[in-house]
C-alpha cells in the first residue's frame, strides 16, 4: 500500500496567512490608486491645438464679456468693433484657468492673471497668450492657435 507523502496533501491556506494576502493586495492597490492620481495631477490636462478653430458668427457672441470655449481652451472676447482670443492654458504647466472678477486665476497652482492676461502672481513665469483671429471666407471667426499676438491686435469686424 501506498502512503501519501506530506509534500502530495493539498495545501491548506491558514486564516492568519489568507488575511495577509488580502491586506497586502488591498495595500498594493491603494499604492497604485495614490500614485496614479499623483501623476495625473502632475500632467497638464490639456495639449495644445495647432489647428484653426472655427467659432461661429462674432454675432453670435455677447458684448464686451469673455466668454469661454471649452473645447478650444480659449476665451473669446468681443466688443463693439473688434474680437480677440486669449488663450485659456496656464503657461505655468498648462492648466485652464477660470475666469472670475478682475482677471483670471489658475485653480491647479494659484497664478492670478488680470483682465489683460498680464500675470498679477506666479508660480507662472509669464503672462497668457493672446491668439490670432481671423475672419474666414464665409464670415466665421477663426483662431489660429499656434499664432500668438499682442492684447493689442485684435480682429476688425
């Protein structure tokens, strides 16, 4: 007759070592969640376009107010005559900034920018970007991303 060795019996998993298991990957996944959410926050969250952006009718954009474009991470200004574009990306490490009173502020690092886009207090190095803005063949304003203007320059319409 044939007796089983110890090494061919099944392997019995105790309680005490079965909680360690468990504890030491909920432990690995915790690490992997914290160091995920660390580079993320790390990394802007945009990248720039170098493509024209079409926006529309400068009619169809209120007076004398900035309004935002999420898709194009610009701000699109448009007083009685002319309309200009002011880029949206924190030059710091490419945040959006938000709009609020007296200007602009990046809600990652805390730049503050004013009305102009001029920076008020850092961690940027410098001001916003103004953007160029043209009128297209068929009366639509386009922005041109990769082109960067004075606050000064600004669209004709």
């Amino acid at each position: 007759m044939h007796q089983p060795k110890q090494d061919d019996a099944p392997h019995v998993i105790a309680r005490r070592e079965f909680l360690g298991k468990i504890a030491a990957g909920s432990l690995t996944g915790a690490g992997i969640l914290v160091l995920w959410g660390s580079l993320d926050l790390s990394l802007p969250p945009t990248i720039r376009s170098t493509h024209p952006i079409r926006l529309g009718k400068s009619s169809s954009y209120p007076l004398n107010r900035f309004t935002f474009i999420p898709a194009s991470n610009l701000f699109l200004y448009r007083a009685r005559h002319t309309v200009s574009a002011l880029s949206a990306i924190c030059p710091h490490l490419g945040c959006v900034v938000r709009k609020g009173e007296g200007g602009f502020r990046c809600p990652c690092h805390g730049s503050r920018f004013d009305e102009q886009g001029d920076l008020l207090s850092g961690p940027a190095a410098r001001s916003l970007d103004w953007l160029r803005v043209r009128r297209a063949p068929d009366g639509q304003l386009v922005v041109l991303p990769d082109e960067r203007v004075g606050p000064g320059e600004e669209l004709h319409i």
